[in-house]
C-alpha cells in the first residue's frame, strides 16, 4: 500500500512567525500513524492543513496521490484537540446533524448512529443535552461524531484526552477495531504508551521542522542503547567480556539472575549470546532492551533545544 496522505515540503507562517518550515510527512494507508512534538511544535497547524481549515504558505498535500480537495475531506475524520459540540443543542440532533454535514443522509445517519449508541451504552443520552454531559461523556459523542461515517482516514488529535483508564481502553480497542476494518488513523498525542501500543509509523515535529519519521521498531533500534537482558541460573555469575559487553546490573530474583549487559559499538546479540555460553552461564532468556518511545522523545526534542 502507498501513502493515503502525502504532505510536500508544506511551510506555514502567520505574520513572522514561521509554524511549519518545510515538513514533509507521508501517512501510510491502512496503517496506524503517529504525530508527535511538544506544545507549539506544529503538529495542529499541519493537521489544520490537511484538513483544509488553514492554508498553506508553501508546499501542498496529496490525497491518493493528487492534490487533495474539499471533497476528499468529506472522507476525513477529524476529532480536534478543541472539543466543540453545541452546547444547548440535544445529543441526537448534534450528531445527525454533523453526521448528515459529512455527506451521510437521515436514514443512514440514524442506523449507524444507533449502533454507535448501543456499542458505547449510552442509549438513553439521546435526548439530553450536551451542556448535561460530563466532559468525559462529551467526549465519548464527539468521537462517534468523527467516526461515524466511516472515514477513509481519521485524524485524531489527543484522542485519550479527558477519559479516565476505563473509558480511555474503550478508545483504544475502537481504534485497533477501526483500523483491523480498514480504516487509516492518525493520531496527534503527547501519550507515549498509545504511540508503541498502537502506531505502526510515526514523525516527530519539533520547533516547526521534521525531526524524524519511520517505523515505530526501526526508530526504537536506531535510538536504542545497544543494551541486551540476560535471565540466568545458577551458583556462577556472569563476567564482563572484553571487547564484547560489560555488566551494568545484575540483581538476584527468587533465585533467577536479571541482568543488563552493555554490548561494545559493532557488536552482534549473537557474539555477546555465544560469550555468555562460553562463561557457562545455564541462560533462561536473552533480548535487546528497546528504549521507550517516551526517553526517544525526550532526547530528540532537548537535543534539538
């Protein structure tokens, strides 16, 4: 599959303030798509664009391949970080309304709607007013609002926002539903945990600029530590090796050995194993330690302050 969003060389800047500086950022289809940057970074004003809300100063964005047009944003999704429902208006008539404002007519509306309702047990809001709900439960409408007429892409900027873990699980597992049924996603968030739980590909937005964009995994490896955990047996305990590892930590646990060993530059996980087996050492278990997404951010970003 190709890219169902291509954004080329997109600038944007309100007066002599530079918002975007020339990012370029593909979103795959079919895949679960990661933006991510602290506050002020960008990340909205691209969203903005793609949805066609704001104007670029430069560059342009693809949908499928050709130029994207209002049309095509008919098939977007677009939850924004500024919840905005009609407060006075009651929760049936918002979310026919909004559903019928992205091209889906009364009948059809109803139908999914109410499926929507009954999967979320919220059956008997329809008739309450928006100003009635909990910011949690206002959450809860205006993501079926976004979803509801089964968008190609959804953009889904801090989706998790407002929802306690219970509820914020029922938002995960729709997205993981979403995207197993087709759906492309697009998540903005400050949520680390949900990037590696969910997101197949991510780009990172700091200061305006593109820092980094690839696969979840690759960037994980890239920004890894060379570091390896080692779960062992036995009287015998391993030693530093020279020229292949050093022994950060080793700590005894109901009788088993965990330890953390720091591979030289250059050095295989297969070399440092067959150390290991040299030492004697009985192994129950050996795997690279992945540094977190959350410690990728926050070196990418002070790095580049």
């Amino acid at each position: 599959m190709g890219s169902i969003i291509e954004c080329r060389d997109i600038s944007k800047t309100f007066g002599e303030k530079v918002a975007l500086d020339h990012v370029s950022v593909n979103i795959p289809e079919g895949k679960i798509f990661g933006l991510l940057g602290p506050n002020g970074a960008g990340k909205t004003t691209l969203i903005r664009i793609i949805n066609r809300i704001t104007i670029p100063s430069g560059g342009e964005v693809m949908f499928n391949g050709r130029p994207i047009t209002q049309e095509d944003v008919r098939k977007i999704g677009y939850l924004p970080e500024e919840r905005g429902l009609y407060k006075k208006m009651q929760v049936g008539d918002q979310c026919m309304y909004l559903a019928q404002l992205k091209g889906m007519s009364a009948s059809d509306a109803r139908t999914e709607l109410k499926k929507w309702f009954d999967r979320f047990g919220i059956q008997d809001w329809w008739k309450k007013k928006i100003e009635e709900l909990s910011k949690g439960m206002a959450q809860k409408v205006q993501f079926i609002t976004t979803v509801v007429h089964k968008p190609s892409l959804m953009i889904l900027d801090e989706p998790f926002s407002g929802f306690d873990p219970v509820n914020a699980e029922i938002i995960r597992q729709e997205i993981l539903r979403l995207n197993k049924e087709g759906a492309t996603i697009a998540l903005s968030t400050h949520n680390m945990e949900s990037v590696e739980e969910l997101c197949d590909e991510i780009a990172l937005i700091n200061k305006s600029r593109l820092v980094i964009t690839g696969g979840v995994n690759d960037i994980r490896k890239k920004y890894g530590n060379n570091n390896i955990e080692l779960e062992y047996t036995g009287d015998k305990v391993v030693a530093d090796a020279d020229g292949i590892f050093t022994v950060v930590s080793d700590e005894v646990k109901g009788g088993k050995h965990d330890a953390v060993l720091a591979l030289e530059p250059e050095v295989t996980t297969n070399q440092a194993l067959q150390a290991i087996i040299g030492q004697e050492i009985p192994v129950s278990s050996f795997r690279e330690l992945m540094p977190r997404m959350n410690d990728i951010f926050i070196k990418l970003v002070t790095e580049g302050a």
